[in-house]
C-alpha cells in the first residue's frame, strides 16, 4: 500500500511535498517526464495532506538546516496551508525556504508576498529561462502573463523576504545561464544556476 511521502530529507535539509497541482508543465519537470521519484522518494499524493499531517511529518524543525517547501507540486497553490505551517516551523526554531515558480500573485490575483513577511526566510523562484519565448517552450506555463508575473514577484520579493534567488536550469536547450543571472542581478536578488535532472 502506498504511503503518502509529506516530508524527505536531502542532506540535512527536510523537504515538505504539500502538493502535487502546479502551475507549469515544465518539460523538464521528473513529473512530467511520468516519474514521481526523487532520489529515493515517491512523491505520488493519494490526497493533499492537512496541516496537521504536515506539521507531524515534520517533527522537531530544529533538528534541520532548513524546512523547504518543494516537492512535485507548486506550494503557493497551497498558501493557506503553507504559511500555517511555515508559521509552526519559525514558532519552533526552523528556517523556512519556499521553492516556487513565482505565480503565486498571479494565481492569487493579489500580492502575496506581505503575508509571507516572517514566515519565510529565503525564497528560490525559478527563472529558468531569459526570454518569455523561452520560457514558453520549455516550462508551458498554464497561465497568460506567467512570464512577466514571475520577474514581477522577484523584484518584489526582496521587500518582504530576506533571502531571494532566481534560479535558471544548465543544460536546458538555447538557455542562456549568464543572461539569466544579468536579469536577476538587474532585478536585485540573487542568482544559482542548477544542473538539468538534478533536483533538490
């Protein structure tokens, strides 16, 4: 019988896995591609786990270098969920990074970004590409203006969140990774540049 897996560890970071609907059909995505593993980790949800099944797969947030929300799924489309969570972790001594797609003002029709305020100590967007063209082709996004939404966030993130990065996949095809990290020096936040089918 399968088990929901809410939380895996990579390393001594714990990754929580909050949900499985996203924003993107990225076409890099493990997801996409048919596999819900990560390293050694089912992330397939039977259901959307409360935040009391969150929080218990949590334990001790201490006991972490940092609690990341990420998974197979975008965690602002849980953003009630997440920042009740993300509010037990800074309550009990844990650091909070949130791993998004930068949609969630967009989806939200709002900025969201205030309500994060205290809850989430670094936040990691994917940029993944340097132009909308491309960005189009390899993430599919299923929203118009995901784009121009996702630079948006990240220029308005730094107000509220005290550690923000964009983040820009190697290896992806006509991405252009010293165009990625120009924009995101432009825009003010920090830039990492990932390998292609590594993840976390």
């Amino acid at each position: 019988m399968h088990t929901d897996t809410l939380s895996y560890v990579i390393g001594n970071k714990l990754y929580l896995n909050i949900t499985d609907r996203c924003t993107l059909v990225c076409e890099f995505c493990p997801k996409t591609l048919g596999s819900h593993q990560v390293h050694d980790y089912d992330l397939t949800l039977a259901k959307r786990p409360e935040v009391e099944a969150i929080i218990a797969a949590i334990g001790d947030p201490t006991a972490y270098e940092e609690i990341v929300f990420c998974g197979f799924g975008e965690p602002t489309l849980r953003l009630k969920v997440l920042l009740q969570v993300a509010r037990y972790i800074k309550d009990n001594g844990g650091r909070v990074r949130l791993n998004t797609d930068g949609l969630a003002n967009l989806v939200n029709k709002r900025n969201v970004l205030p309500e994060m305020q205290g809850l989430i100590d670094a936040v990691s967007v994917s940029m993944n590409a340097q132009n909308e063209a491309l960005y189009n082709q390899h993430c599919a996004p299923q929203l118009k203006g995901a784009w121009q939404a996702m630079l948006d966030f990240l220029a308005e993130a730094p107000r509220y969140i005290p550690d923000v990065t964009a983040t820009a996949i190697d290896g992806l095809a006509g991405v252009d990774i010293a165009a990625c990290k120009k924009i995101a020096v432009e825009l003010g936040v920090k830039f990492r540049s990932r390998q292609l089918d590594v993840v976390g």
